[in-house]
C-alpha cells in the first residue's frame, strides 16, 4: 500500500482547517526556533516548509524525504521563493538510513513527526548523531499519547523520549506543543540525562489535563452531534410516515381514477355500439319506408287509370225506350261495376292516408332518433372531454408518484447516512474513551514512577553518601546554568 503524502505545507498555510493549521505553525515555529547554527539537516522535510523557513533565514538547509510527490512538491515551493532563499535550500528524494553524506556535519539535525514510524528510534538517532557537530541539537518531535495515524509503529510518552537518553546524547529540553512533545538532544559528554523532576511532572500533569478536557469537550459535541442526528432520524420517519399515508391517499385517487377510467371506456364502447345499432334501425325503416311509399304509390295510379274509364253515375244514366234486354242488363252490370270501384277508390284514399299517417309518424320517429343520436354525440364529446381531463390528472398524479419516489429515496439514503455517522461516532466513542483509560493508566504509572524516585530522592537526601552525591550534581547544575547564561 502507497504511503499517504504528508500535507505539511498545505496544512501550514490553512488549506485544512484554521484549527490544524495553528496546531501546524506552532510546532513548525518551535522546531525553527531551536535549529540552531547555520548548517541543518531536515530529515522527512515532507513538502518542505520548515526547511524554506529557516532558508528565508539566511541557514543552509538540505531536506530530504522517501517520497517523490513530497520532493516535487517542495520544489515547486521552492520556486517560488527569491534568488537567495534558492541558493540556501536544497532537496533531495533519499532514504536517511542509506544516504551517503561523506564528511558533511551538521549544527541541527530536524526529525519531525519521523520516530513514530520507525520500530528502531535508537537506531535512528545513533546515525543522526554520527553527523552532529560537537554541541549539535537533534530538534525531535513525536505525537504525544495514542495517535491512530496511518503508519505510526510506536506511541510516545514522556518515558519513551527519557529512555532515547544515552552517553553524550541528552535532553536539553522539553516542550509539550499542542497536540506534540517536542525535545532537543543535545551531543554534549559533560550534560547529564534529564531526569522526571516536580517541574518536568508539573508539564506533564497540564499535558494530560490538556488531553482529557480536549477528550471531554469531543465527547460531549460527538454526544451532541448524536442527539441532533437522533432527533433528525426521528423527524425524517415522521416526514416519510406522513410521506407514505400521502402515497396511500395517492394510491387510492389512482385506483379510482383507474376505476373510473374503465367505466369510461365501457360507456364509451356501449354508446359506440348504440349508435350502429341506430344507423342500422334508420336506414332498415327508411327502406321500408319507401318499399311501402312504391306499393301503395302503384296501387293508387293503377286505380286512377280505372277511373278515367268508369261510366257516369247510374241515375244519370237513362235507358232508352228501344234497348234490348241485354243491353239493359249490360248497362245494369256497367253501374254495378261503378259502385264497386267507387268503393274501391275510397279504400285506397283511406289506405293512402293511412299511409301518409304512418310516414309521419316514422318521420317525428327518425327525427327522435336523431335527436337522441345527437344527444349522445354531444355525451360522448362529454365523455371524451372528461377522459381527456382524468387522464392529464392521471399524468400529473403519476408525475408527482415518481417525484414522491426519488424524494423517498433521498430521505431513506440521508437517513442511512445518519445511521452510518452514528455508529462510526459511537466507534469513536469508545476509540476515545479507551483512549482516554489508557493515559489515565499511563499517568498512574508515571505518578507511581515519580513516587519512587521521590522516595529514592528522601532516602538519598537522608544519608551521608546522598548529600555528597547530590551536592555534587548541584554543583554541576550550577555550572551548566552559568555556561548557558
């Protein structure tokens, strides 16, 4: 796995947060403060701000690191400084353990944020010391307590940076800076080892009050973001409970609409089906109509055409005097013959206006009919106009379903996002909380290590080999406080 590059310049100039970035300048600053002489080295410069800082200064600075993008990065820095700053700095990609610097010394050596990930610290600062100069400080910063940075093999406390003390490698001094313990060896043979003293246990004390209120305060805002995101769960089911009975409302005015959509279209097909049986009774009517019209129209012309020839009325008639008697019974016959087609006449003007009555009445029939016919064109237009108006409340209703959907959708996926940050909160809870037990386990066995010398301390001072030794001891902290001053 690639190791993540360490953002130590962007971080420095804000690009992660105000917060971090004082956290960043502070231990910068400090460590730039105690690199002393002209010549340093800057061992994991990472993008290489400490290193430009100090060759703004006017120092002689090479910066060295494992990662490429860091040197790239810190070029690019680099070149946008001015011409002397250039000139001063200088960075290179190497591996610290392995790099060949000749007969080069150094008066400062910087180890920044680089022992916690090395399993071998001792190791480390042997080779830093091989390129001291006499008197040369190797400026050391580690994260103090529990860190679960990507990387980090070893945890720093006040202890652990005590015990890198060795022969002419000794703690001048000791900084707890925010969230870092930063300390400066010093190569000196005559300084003797920094020892857990009241004032050193006074620093230590603040540093773990610092962390345990810092520890408290994250976990009351995390019990607090908790609460806020209990409350917003609780209120986004109520918002999709109200959601989901106004897609059960929704649901019903779409099954209605579904309903009465379907009785539309049966009515429609009904009215399409009364209507051919309409055209079809009309025209079945009109031709018997006519059929009717022909019959008797032929029945009555073949009556007049008779008439034309029937003799004058019988009592107009006058039978002469010299008529035979068969003439006289012709004539008898051709009156009879009258009187029956007078009758006949008569019949067929009753039937014909008989007829006329019927056609009448069929024609007040048809015209009904197409009343009617015409009323349920206009229902129909109606009907269609209504269907036309369900169905666009139907795409509407469909429109607003999908937009209820995808709005469903996103409560439900915010919610699970909020479900997720509470556990990992609650994680961090307890990450925290264990933490928070191991410096107090940390810091009861520093207490009870500083009884101890405390007790060796009286039962030195009570005895006459213990003045002497600590006579002498102040005598040496006497001498070394004149040469500093």
């Amino acid at each position: 796995m690639k190791k993540p590059l360490d953002r130590v310049t962007e971080a420095y100039y804000g690009d992660m947060g105000i917060e971090f970035a004082n956290e960043v300048r502070n231990r910068i600053h400090w460590i730039c403060a105690h690199a002393e002489g002209e010549s340093i080295l800057d061992v994991g410069c990472s993008q290489g701000i400490a290193s430009i800082i100090l060759g703004r200064e006017g120092k002689h600075v090479l910066g060295i690191d494992l990662l490429d993008e860091a040197i790239e990065f810190a070029n690019q820095s680099l070149d946008r400084e001015d011409k002397s700053t250039k000139n001063n700095v200088k960075f290179e990609v190497a591996n610290f353990m392995n790099y060949d610097f000749g007969n080069q010394q150094f008066d400062s050596i910087i180890i920044g944020e680089v022992l916690a990930n090395i399993t071998d610290p001792k190791r480390f600062l042997n080779k830093a010391k091989t390129l001291l100069v006499e008197g040369g400080s190797i400026i050391v910063t580690v994260p103090f307590g529990v860190n679960d940075y990507f990387g980090h093999k070893k945890i720093y406390y006040l202890s652990d940076l005590l015990e890198l003390q060795k022969e002419s490698l000794v703690i001048d001094e000791l900084e707890f800076i925010e969230k870092s313990v930063g300390v400066v060896f010093k190569n000196n043979v005559e300084s003797a080892p920094l020892l857990l003293d009241e004032h050193l246990t006074e620093k230590l004390e603040f540093m773990f009050y610092t962390k345990e209120r810092k520890l408290i305060t994250d976990i009351q805002t995390k019990h607090k973001v908790i609460e806020n995101s209990e409350e917003n769960v609780q209120s986004l089911k109520k918002e999709i409970n109200k959601d989901d009975s106004e897609n059960n409302e929704y649901r019903k005015n779409y099954s209605e609409l579904e309903d009465f959509k379907n009785t539309v279209l049966a009515k429609e097909e009904q009215i399409i089906q009364q209507n051919k049986n309409l055209i079809q009774e009309n025209m079945e009517i009109k031709q018997l109509l006519n059929e009717r019209l022909n019959k008797i129209q032929s029945f009555y012309t073949s009556k007049e055409n008779q008439s034309n020839f029937e003799p004058q009325n019988e009592q107009t008639i006058k039978p002469e005097q010299n008529m035979t008697q068969s003439e006289l019974a012709d004539l008898i016959n051709v009156g009879n013959m009258a009187k029956i087609s007078k009758k006949e006449k008569v019949q067929v003007q009753s039937e014909l206006l008989q007829a006329y009555e019927k056609e009448e009445k069929l024609l007040n029939k048809i015209i009904d009919l197409q009343n009617e016919l015409e009323s349920l064109k206009n229902n129909t237009n109606n009907t269609l106009e209504e269907n036309k108006t369900l169905k666009a409340n139907l795409n509407k209703y469909q429109g607003e379903k999908e937009t209820l959907k995808a709005k469903n959708e996103e409560l439900l996926n915010h919610i699970k996002l909020i479900e997720s940050q509470i556990i990992v909160d609650k994680k961090e809870k307890i990450n925290v909380q264990g933490h928070l037990f191991e410096a107090y386990e940390k810091e009861e066995r520093l207490l009870k290590s500083y009884q101890k010398l405390l007790n060796k301390y009286n039962a030195l001072s009570n005895s006459k080999l213990g003045k002497v030794t600590l006579a002498y001891w102040r005598k040496r902290a006497g001498k070394k406080t004149v040469r500093k001053g």
